[in-house]
C-alpha cells in the first residue's frame, strides 16, 4: 500500500487529471455525490448561491470548468516535470 502512495507523490500530476475527469463525468451524469455534497459542505454558501442564481445546470456548468482547470493543470505538471 506504501507504495501506490509513494508513486502517486511522485506523480501527482495523473491524480490532478484523474479527478478533473472524475468532475467532469459525474457532472455530466449528474450523479448525486458531485451535485449535491452532504457532510460540511451541504450548505456551503458558494454551492447554494450558484444554485440560487445559476440553477442546476450552472452548477454542472462550473463543475465541469474546474475539472478542466485540474485537467490542464495536471498536463501542464506533466509537460514541464518531464523537461527538467
């Protein structure tokens, strides 16, 4: 187990785009978990205004931005960790 942590340390480049994709995929087929978070964050103040303003599809809207902000964010980790 020591050592799936480790390589993902070492290359946590592929955890940025693992999860952009997860964001993206769960938005798109709205599943609950990405939509409608439970625990501290269920009545977040951010999530509840973009509902508010936004709908439902705002919100997926905005989710699937930032899961390719982490996508570009992990390929560009990516790209340049392997020039030096």
């Amino acid at each position: 187990m020591e050592n799936i942590f480790e390589y993902l340390k070492a290359h946590f480049e592929f955890v940025l785009i693992g999860f952009g994709l997860l964001e993206i995929i769960g938005s798109i087929l709205r599943w609950s978990w990405i939509l409608e978070p439970s625990g501290k964050m269920k009545n977040s103040f951010i999530c509840s205004a973009i509902m508010d303003k936004w709908g439902e599809n705002g919100l997926r809207a905005i989710n699937i931005f930032f899961g390719i902000i982490l996508i570009i964010c992990g390929v560009l980790f990516l790209i340049l960790g392997n020039r030096g």
